[in-house]
C-alpha cells in the first residue's frame, strides 16, 4: 500500500461525513457530519463559552447544551471528549472484501491475453 493510499484509508473514517446521532445533530445544528469536526465545533464551543476549569485545564465544565454530548456529566476530562463523541457515529461493519480474480499465466492457453 503506497503512503497515499495508506493516508486516505486512515483519514478516511475521520473526515468522511456521516449520520448522527440526534443529540449531536441537536448540539451541531446539522444531521451529518465528520468526527473531525464534530470534534472541532464541541472544542470551539467549550472555547467560546469558557468551560475550561480555569484550575485544570485538563477539565471541561458541561453546560446544558454540551451534557447531552458528553454523556450527562457535569465535568469530562480532556482525553474522554473523544470517547463520548464516538457514541453519536453509527458503528460500520467491517465490509469483506471481494475475492480477487484468480490469477492466469501469459503462456496459459486459456489466458485472454493470448
């Protein structure tokens, strides 16, 4: 897999808009949306509003419109913002992947480049 491909496939998932949950789709204002930026429009907001715990910067402060977001808590830690977020995208099965054409040789009589 070439760097490209492997860096599409990775932030494929992260930036890919999808359905959301109603709680999110509530506090976004919008039905679908990436987990990047959902993940941005929550931090501007606990930015704009000031919910950081001014003592540790490592808490957010949860006001009516972020609970329903952040599971219900008054207060998140930094690390489990992320966590919570992930609860409002739906879950993707895993997809298989469609079996390869078998191989044929170039000197096999049966090989359609011959």
């Amino acid at each position: 897999m070439s760097a490209a491909a492997a860096a599409k496939k990775v932030g494929g998932e992260l930036t890919r808009s999808v359905q959301v949950s109603p709680a999110l789709k509530k506090f976004l204002g919008v039905g679908e949306c990436s987990r990047s930026e959902s993940m941005k429009r929550v931090w501007d907001y606990i930015k704009d509003q000031k919910l950081q715990n001014p003592q540790n910067k490592k808490e957010v402060f949860c006001d009516e419109k972020l609970k329903p977001v952040l599971g219900g808590r008054d207060k998140v830690g930094f690390l489990e913002i992320a966590k919570h977020l992930s609860e409002h995208f739906p879950k993707n099965p895993k997809v298989p992947k469609a079996p390869k054409a078998p191989k044929t040789s170039p000197l096999d009589p049966s090989s359609p480049h011959t």
